[in-house]
C-alpha cells in the first residue's frame, strides 16, 4: 500500500472546473493538491492546496510545476508534451502517461490511431492548411478540424460547400466526412495502474447546433441495449489499446443504420460525466482519483436517471457574473447546481452546470426545458 | 436575490470532519469560506479560503472571526455564545440562530425545551453534581448526561446500580432513565431562511455500545411507514418550534411498544446523514447551505439503499495513521471512501467513513460486516 497519505503531492495541470471538481473529491483519499493554470483567478484558485499561475505550453513552467509532484495528472491535453516527457523519465509518475496525452492531444494522431486499431469512426483525410482544405472541396460536406489546440467546441467547423471555404482553418487538420448523426453519446472508461477497466454506462447528448457544445445531456441513453453493449465494447477496447491509466472519455456516433463512430476521446473527466456525482454509485472523479492511484476502481452503476444542462453564459453579457433566476431553478425538484467559480461572464462562456435528478425520462426533459427557462447568466 | 458570489464571505466555527465536508459543497455555490478551528492542522485546513487556529469559548477569538463573515454558521454547538449574541446585535447573520445554539448546547434546557413544547423524551431530573446524582439512585438504571461540552460519544455514562456512582459527573448534568430500546433511528430536517422545512427519510443507527458511538447505519429504515412518518413529524415540528434556520439532526429512540422519544437533536450536518452525499437527491451538506442562504430546499429522495460505517482509530495505536486494507475495502461493490484528513490516529477516534450503496438491505449488512474486517487504521 503506498503511502500518499502523508507527504504526497498531487499536481493537476489545468485548472478550470474539471479540475474544480475534482479537487472536490480530493479530501476523501487525504490528497495534497497542487494546480497549475495559466489564469490568475481560475475555477481551482483556492481549492487547491497550492495554486501556480503559468502557461501550460511553456516547457520549463510545466517541468517545474511537474517535478515538485508525486503524482502528476491533467484536466486538459492542450500541454507541453516534452515536458512531460523530460518529467517521466526523471520518474514522475504522470497518468494519463505522456505517450496518450500526446496520441489525442493532437486530432490526427488520434484518428491515425483509430485506423491502426481497427476503430470506426468516420473518413477523414489530413489538411495542412486553408488552401489544402480547398483542394479537397470534393469531400464535402465535411467538418474541418484543427489538429492541436481546439477545445469546449472550439477548433471545428462544419463546411458544408465551398462557400464555407474562407470559415476554414489555415493550420494543420482534418477534413472530416460529415456522417447521417442519429443520436450522439459518450461512454467514459477507466483503466487503473492496476489494469482494472470498469465503464460507465453510456449517456446520451443532445446538442445545441449552433454553439457545437452540449445543449443537455441524459443518461440512462435510450438506445437499444445491443448498441449500448457495443458502444461499451468500443470503449473498452480503446481504453485497453492505448494502456491508458486514468479515465478516458470516448464521443461516439451512432448512425440511423445503428452504426457506432468514435468521433473524439479525451483523456480525463469529462463534461459527460458530471452526473456521475449525484447520479451514479462512484463519480467520474472519484473514479480518476482511484485509477491514477492505484486503487480498485468503484461500482459505475446507475442509481438514479439523470439529465445534465451546463449553464452557459447568456448572449449580450460580458462583466462580473450574476445568476439570474437561481432560486427558481433550485425549486425545480430533484435539481443540484455546480457553479464553476469564474468570475467573469461571456457569451457561451460555461460557467456552471445543473444535474436534475428523477425516476422518469419524460419528467426529466420538462424539467429541463424548465431549467433553461428559469435561469440566466447575466453581468 | 443575494449578491452572494462575490465578495460574501461564510464562516465556518469549527473545522472537523463536519466543516470538511461542508467546505466540500461551498464550491457549488461560488462560496468565498473561513473556518475557525482550535487545532493547528484541523481537517479543514486547506480546504478553507482562509483557516484561523483559535479557541470556540474564548470570547474575543470567536467575536473577531464573526466579525468579518457576512454570514456565520457551525458544525459543532460548543461555542462562545455571548460573541455570538454580540454579533447578532451587530447585523451578522447567524444560522443556526445563537439562540437556538444556546438552547441545545446544554443538554438540560434541550430536555426543558421538549418538556415545554410536549415532545415525548424520556425521563429525566436535573443534577449538580455527583453528590446530587447519588441522592437520587432511585432513579437508575439511567444515563448520566453532562450538561455542556459532551460530544461525539463523550459526556454520557451509564449508571446501573450504585457501584457506578464514582463513574458518574462531578458537574452540573442530567439523570436520564434508561429506556427499553428497540431501535435508534436519525431524521434530519432543514428549515431554510424563508421557513420552508424539508425532511431526510430516517435513518436507522446501529450502536456500539461499547464506545456509545453508531457503528453503522442504514438507509431507508425497515421501520413500519406509520412509524416513520411519526418520526418525520416530531422532527418537523421541533424544527418548527426552534424556528431553526439550518440543518436539525434529531436522534430517537424506538421503543419495543412502537413509541418514539426524542434523545437529543443537534443543529448542524450530522454524522448520521454522511451517505446523503452518494444516496439522496440531495447531500445533507447542500441542504444546510441552501438553508442559511435563503435558497429553496433540495429533495431529500432516497436513490438508492445505502449503510455507513465510521472509521475509528484502532485500539492500542496512536501516531500518524496508516490505513491498512484500503484497497480491499474499495474493491467491496459500491463502497466509498471518506477520510478526515487527520494525521494522528487514537483508540475510536473518528477517522472517516465509508459508504456502501446497493439495492439489496441483506447485502449491505454483509458487506458492513466486510468493511469492517478488512480495513483497519493503525499508526
């Protein structure tokens, strides 16, 4: 039994509210908790035992941060890999490992993983620039996707003729074929140092077309029990090719034909995985926290149907935050609110999120409707 | 709506593992927190924005923290009360109200106040001291209860014959007659700022009673309905006459004839409503915040079956705590972990607690008696 109860460091490098949460769950394992972020006044500032401010991209900011750690874990894979690297060579145990973090990081090198895997997901070819992007107009309509950097929505753009030409980006990518969408969903897995894989069952996303950011989420998912059996199946199957140790989100498609295409995966909690907290035996976080330490990992069974709307910061507003409606959306019954601790509001800015919790599908989507009546993001 | 997110400050008097797990729901809700504790390295610290090591009866101490919180609550009763009234006087808001704190922190105007408002509670007479408790041995079998400052197991003897009078306090107290216990049940209620009561479903306590500590309890109780539902209305209705703002954890006594006394409540998070953070709609700890902020309260649904077990400190180690079998504990189905952040273990101290959810009552009790077998902290 190791002993990182005493004198053992946890550094988590980002700090917004994947890290927030899970610096919630830290104290239950006795964690020392340090973060970095470049922010001044992140989601973690003042949860963490100890908070740096500094660029994730800059090798010596992340290896110093990284070499004061026992434990070295993230919330986001924009990083400086060779700091990462230069870090587990010098024995810092980091998870998810370097090797993943830089597979995904980077959205061609996570398709060409998939191929070499046998993987579904949908036809993409590599774009090195604006100009490639057009040579390949005969492709269309297809999703235009930014190789590195691209987050929470951002680094994608649907081109649907070539028209959208100018929308696409002028950096390395993919051009990826726009595939028949029935239903969105993401199953979260988990591998431990250990080996041990346990899966969450799948959740259900609904999205808000305009933003390309989930619009709500609901889990149970609806689907046939085949296609959830198989869309675990694919999760697990990744989890276990990569060897990743940590949790390990996986967006899949699910086609009118019932055909599963993995669209992306991230190698950490997961906006997927929020209702994991009220809704589910072990939460996504708990669940991470267990996995990087080498603990079994806990029980991902269900014990409540559960919806999850993130609040978005509402068009029009910039400046200091104001949760307008709050005290309705709390009479909503069987609803928790999260609140990311930012300060500052902007258009579709996440600044929080709420879980709904009740027995029956039909009264969770009402409710839902309600929740985004109720509530505004304001300044 | 309060402008509660900025620039608010929530003090916290006490910082164990109560505070703990209350500072672990504060992020939530954008909550800036300072705990007062006497302890240098209490199981708050760290967790709190800012901690103040300081006495809970030195008068100045708790006076100058008050002072500077918007909004001040407790997770322990034994407090200076007069720098709590002096701050009321001066427009701090303090929920619990000082005088409900006052009332309960001596357990013989708790006993006074339920003779008053006509809530069954056993038999009891006021004594002095042990001269005074040995004047009245006709009333033993019978607990001797300290006045002020017994918690967590500490402050009560059992007195069954005249042998044990030297057993007996030496302060001013309670004689309570021992009753015929069938089962020790728990029902928490909140009352929030606005007067809106909500109720936790019983719980139901199993004792040791070795250390007069509860060695585990489960949730819902297999308590008949209508006994339950008498127990949800005497802990409505003491909420009600305290007007209490906050959480109220009202313990009680069933005897073999079905009839409910009320031993003794407590007006803060309890440690028999910890498996509300994994099993309930809502955490006990949220709740509390929903009530002294003013905002509606949450559902106390039940999602799943659930037991608690404390952790206690070995008998015969003292020294910085090891726990042995954490890994086969957490490999125990929907066990959950929460340690206290303590660094010295001793015999029965409270370390942390685990939670175990399954549908299935028999199988919780099979796997309390587990959790108890495999984990063991030692020093």
């Amino acid at each position: 039994m190791k002993a990182f109860f005493r004198d053992f460091k946890l550094g988590i490098i980002g700090g917004g509210q994947l890290g927030r949460m899970l610096l919630q769950a830290c104290p239950n394992f006795n964690l020392y908790t340090c973060v970095l972020d470049p922010s001044e006044d992140g989601p973690c500032k003042g949860l963490a035992n100890e908070y740096t401010q500094g660029s994730l991209q800059d090798y010596q900011t992340v290896y110093a941060f990284g070499k004061q750690a026992d434990l070295l874990t993230i919330e986001i894979e924009n990083v400086n890999i060779d700091a990462l690297y230069q870090l587990e060579r010098e024995g810092v145990e980091i998870y998810p490992q370097p090797r993943v973090i830089e597979i995904i990081q980077d959205k061609r090198t996570q398709k060409q993983f998939y191929l070499e895997q046998g993987i579904p997901t949908a036809e993409f070819i590599m774009v090195k620039n604006r100009e490639d992007v057009k040579a390949h107009a005969n492709f269309f309509p297809a999703f235009n996707k930014l190789g590195k950097g691209g987050y929470d929505g951002g680094g994608v753009v649907s081109l649907k003729t070539v028209n959208d030409i100018e929308r696409a980006f002028d950096d390395p990518g993919l051009l990826e074929k726009t595939v028949d969408v029935d239903t969105e969903i993401s199953v979260i897995a988990a591998r431990s140092s250990l080996g041990e894989i346990r899966i969450f069952p799948p959740v259900e996303c609904v999205f808000n077309p305009d933003f390309n950011l989930v619009d709500y989420l609901i889990a149970p998912s609806s689907l046939p029990k085949d296609i959830q059996q198989t869309a675990e199946t694919l999760a697990r199957k990744i989890a276990q090719s990569l060897s990743i140790v940590g949790l390990l989100a996986v967006e899949m498609f699910v086609t009118k034909e019932g055909e599963i295409l993995v669209n992306e995966v991230a190698p950490r909690p997961h906006n997927s995985g929020h209702q994991t907290i009220n809704a589910n035996d072990t939460s996504q976080y708990e669940q991470h926290l267990r996995a990087i330490l080498g603990l079994p990992l806990g029980s991902t069974k269900i014990n409540t149907p559960s919806a999850m709307v993130n609040l978005l910061g509402e068009e029009g507003y910039t400046g200091p935050a104001i949760y307008h409606g709050l005290d309705k959306l709390l009479e909503i019954e069987g609803s928790n609110i999260f609140l990311y601790g930012k300060e500052i509001t902007k258009p579709h800015r996440k600044m929080g999120h709420v879980t709904i919790l009740n027995d029956d599908t039909e009264a969770l989507k009402k409710r839902v409707r309600l929740v985004k009546k109720v509530i505004k993001v304001i300044s």
